[in-house]
C-alpha cells in the first residue's frame, strides 16, 4: 500500500494545486500591500515589507533544508512537497509594517522548526505553523519596531481605549475618523499587520478560493457569522445604523478575522477532514475570538482561537 499523509482529499484537486493557487492569492494581497504603503507611507516602507518577506522565505528554506539533510532526505524534492513557503508568506502578511527583521527571523524558526517540522512535516503538524510564529512575535517582540509609521493600529486602539465598546455615536466617529470611516476600515487603507486590513480584498479573494475547491466555503461563512451573531447588541444605532449591524461589522473589520477566516482557519493540515467538524472547528474559534476580545486583556483573538482550536482537531 502507497501511504500519504494529510490532507487527504477525495476530489480532483491535487495538494500541489491547492498549495500553487493559495500561494498567489497570498501574494496578491502583498502586492496590494505594498501598492498601498508605498503611495501612502513611501517606498521604503514598501521595501521594508519585501525585505520582511524574502527574510521569512530565505529563513524557511534554510531551515528545512538543513532538515532534509538530516533526515537524509533529497532536499530538492523536500523543499518542493513541503510548501514551507506558504507559511512564510502568510507570518510575513501577519506582522506589522514596523516589525524588525531578526523578530521575522526568529519567528520563522519557530514556526517552520518547532510547529512544522519537529512534528514530522508538512501534513503532521498540530498547530498551524504561521499562527505559532505570530504568537512568537506577540509574546517576545511586541515592543520592536524600525520606526517606519507611528500610527496606532484600530484594533490597539479600539481595545485599550474603547474596551471594544465605543459608548455613543460621537465617540465611534472620533474612532473611526482616524482610519477613513468604516470604507476606510473595509478598504484597509490604514497601517496594519502587512496583509491582514485589505478585508474587501480577501473577501473576494476568498469567494475566488471558494468557488474553485482550494477552500471549504462552510469554515469562513460559519466563523465569521458566528462572530457576527455573537456581537448583536441593543447599544445606539450609529447614524441610523442600528447596533445589530454597525457594533459586529465594526469587529470584523478590525484586526485579522476575515485574514484568519480565508487563509488559516482553512488549513487543509490543522483543520478537521468532515464538512460537520470544520462547522464545529469555525464555530469554536469564532466564539473563542469573541471571548478574547471582550473578556481577555488582549487586543486580538483569532490568532490564538485558531491556536486552540488546532488542538481539538484530532480529540
């Protein structure tokens, strides 16, 4: 018998194919990324982000290189079933524009060693690789920055101002006036993580995904949705907007659920094989982010929901 690892998909798709179209919708949204910086911010902002991504890349195949010799394996044929890149491209869409190079470095190390390979490579691993190396940067290198933009982030600011809880419609307008109104938000033309604000973008990106088999549909839909429900409240409407609508959009719009909703909590490798487990998995990692948010004195929730979540996948 012929024995392959996960994922394990009985379709036409190929993981190859997954992995070739997943790797340029990725790197769609970094171009996006750096057209906005570099019109926005400069073109050594763009620069720094190139610089933040071959740093990763470079990172990843020395690692699982160095891997493939000690396994004695052919490092070629390694690095080309490992799809080490994928993971390198979306820490580096995750991490802020003022991230240093050495945290980037140091975070793909441990999110290509420690979450990848130690457990056996691509296919074995528990935990998604990415969403540990920004948990790295998170815990150890929050405080680095090279200076390039000194403007606070909405999702920063919503949490240690706001308490996610914008009182009136007059202090939502303060908020959201400094990052273009809800368009703005929706847009992403505001510094952020490098990838994670373009939501409109990924939104479509994601439909694209959906409609051609590389992603289940139902794992963004239920998660985001979930989210949505979960933050249906009877504060003032906004403008005539009741709060049923403005108060959920205001959190999928911020920080990177609709990011982790397309591109990570639909990892083939760390989410469940059944239609019925991946609703449960989105679910609970919607609700998980809810309770971060709201509840946990941290700023952002999907990254470590998606974390969580990864261990119950094989319970």
């Amino acid at each position: 018998f012929t024995f392959h690892v996960s994922p394990s998909i009985k379709n036409n798709l190929s993981t190859q194919r997954i992995m070739k179209e997943l790797s340029l919708s990725l790197l769609v949204v970094f171009v996006a990324a750096l057209i906005y910086y570099a019109s926005a911010w400069g073109a050594s902002a763009a620069l720094h982000c190139i610089l933040l991504l071959a740093c990763s890349l470079i990172t990843t195949f020395v690692c699982e290189s160095i891997f493939a010799k000690i396994m004695k394996k052919d490092v070629k044929t390694f690095l080309k079933s490992s799809f080490g890149w994928v993971t390198a491209i979306i820490l580096t869409l995750m991490v802020p524009v003022n991230m240093s190079c050495y945290a980037v470095i140091i975070a793909t190390v441990f999110a290509i060693v420690l979450a990848k390979l130690l457990f056996g490579g691509f296919g074995q691993n528990i935990f998604n690789p990415a969403a540990v190396g920004r948990a790295v940067i998170l815990q150890a290198f929050t405080g680095v920055s090279v200076g390039l933009i000194s403007q606070a982030t909405p999702t920063t600011v919503i949490a240690s101002t706001y308490h996610w809880l914008p009182s009136n419609a007059t202090v939502l307008d303060s908020f959201l006036s400094q990052y273009g109104g809800f368009a703005g938000l929706a847009l992403g033309t505001y510094p952020g993580s490098i990838g994670e604000t373009f939501s409109i973008l990924i939104l479509i990106i994601g439909v694209v995904l959906a409609l051609r088999q590389i992603i289940d549909w139902r794992v963004p839909v239920v998660y985001l949705g979930t989210i949505f429900v979960a933050l249906i409240t009877g504060i003032d409407s906004y403008h005539g907007i009741p709060a049923v609508i403005w108060y959920p959009l205001l959190h999928l719009l911020t920080g990177g659920v609709i990011f982790g909703a397309v591109f990570m909590l639909t990892d083939p490798v760390t989410s469940p094989t059944s239609a019925s487990g991946r609703v449960v998995f989105a679910m609970g990692a919607a609700i998980l982010t809810t309770l971060v948010r709201l509840k946990a004195n941290l700023p952002e929730g999907c990254l470590y929901s998606i974390l969580l979540m990864n261990m119950n996948v094989g319970i």
